[in-house]
C-alpha cells in the first residue's frame, strides 16, 4: 500500500482547537435504523457519552471492543444520526485508507478523560 499524500499544512493554533480525549467503551449495542452505525456507551471520566461510528460492517462482533481504550474527537456539535445523538468522532486509524479500521487507543490504561496532543 502506498501512503495517502500529506495533507495541506495548517497551523498549530487550528491543530489545538480539536479536543481529542481517552474514552473507556463501556457497551456497544446495534442501531437499527442503521446499516452501518453502532452506538458507543463512552466514558470521559467525569461524564459519558453516546457515539456512533459506522463500523456494523467493519467487524464480525463490533462489541469485541467493549471495555477498550480509544480516542475521541468531543467538540464536535451533537449530530442526529439514525433517529440517535452522536456527541463525539471515534478517532480509529484505516478507514480512510480502505483498509479494515482498528481502534487508536494508548499503549497502557490511563486515566478518562487524559487529552491527546
């Protein structure tokens, strides 16, 4: 596989702007309004939060991640998707590169809620 070309350079102010956190998955359950999208039950810690990515088509058992670390964007605007609220990106690593997706996620446990960058 060739690596995709970098993107365009932007500036380490715009870089700060995005609030990428460690989340704990506590469950995964199906939407089923939804091809694709799988509701995430994520702990920050102080607060939890529902996320959808699409992975249903991704992974044989989507809730083999259950209770994994991984990163998400949380200042993202709340999203309807599916008839449920998004409130947060889950941060995974190869979709955009057609290849089968795997969680970011910190080499040992950290605290939720630990900011990335």
């Amino acid at each position: 596989m060739t690596p995709a070309q970098v993107k365009p350079v932007i500036s380490p102010e715009l870089l700060n702007q995005i609030d990428i956190r460690v989340g704990t998955i506590e469950s995964v359950r199906d939407v089923t309004n939804s091809e694709k999208l799988v509701a995430l039950r994520v702990n920050f810690g102080d607060h939890k939060r529902t996320v959808l990515p699409g992975m249903k088509r991704e992974r044989a058992n989507p809730r083999e991640i259950e209770g994994k670390q991984a990163l998400f964007v949380v200042n993202l605007p709340p999203r309807k998707m599916a008839g449920v609220v998004s409130e947060g990106m889950l941060f995974d690593i190869g979709y955009e590169d057609g290849i089968t997706p795997v969680l970011a996620m910190p080499e040992s446990q950290v605290p939720d809620g630990t900011r990335a960058g």
